[in-house]
C-alpha cells in the first residue's frame, strides 16, 4: 500500500491529528468524485468531526487496512471515510462493484 504524505500542519505528539478538534486523532475523508486519493480534495479530521458533518464510514471498510500516512517524521494511519452519497446501503461503489481494494 502507498504511503501518503498528508500536510506537516497536522502532526502533534507522533500521530495525525483532526484538524478541527486537535486532541484528537485523525480520520481521512476523501472529496474526489473517484475516491480515489486526490491531495488538494481531502479532509483530515477525526471520525467524532465527520460523523457530525454528515460523513459516515463504508460498513465493509470499517476497522479494515488503513492508510498508511507521514506528516513530517510522524508517521500513522488513517482511515477512510466516504460521505453519504458516495454510500448504498452502508457500502461504498468498490464493495457494491466487488472491486474494493481495501478487503
């Protein structure tokens, strides 16, 4: 899996860290229309934050492999998290097309 590289203004005591609610860690949420990683089209905030904004985590992919991330020396991992519309069912399009590369 590919280390990504997520902006140093959210590194404090070795981890990734919501960058609405400091102490706590991070969750990363993905804006691109393909869901695929798009550096200028993502959040990093934690999942307290996102579940209040209305964005909900793919049933399937919840506690599966994270992302693996480094913001300066920190290193961590961060899952994702796919807004509402981008769900069917409580499942995101790869699991529903059986593509998922994140099983």
């Amino acid at each position: 899996m590919t280390t990504r590289i997520i902006s140093a203004e959210h590194e404090s005591a070795g981890t990734i860290r919501c960058a609405h609610v400091w102490d706590h860690i991070a969750t990363h949420i993905e804006l691109s229309r393909t869901l695929a990683h798009d550096p200028d089209e993502h959040l990093v905030v934690c999942a307290e934050c996102a579940r209040l904004a209305g964005l909900l985590a793919c049933d399937s992919c919840v506690g599966d492999k994270p992302i693996p991330v480094k913001a300066g020396r920190t290193h961590g991992a961060l899952t994702s998290i796919y807004s509402p519309q981008a769900l069917l069912e409580g499942q995101c399009g790869w699991h529903i097309q059986g593509t998922c590369t994140r099983r």
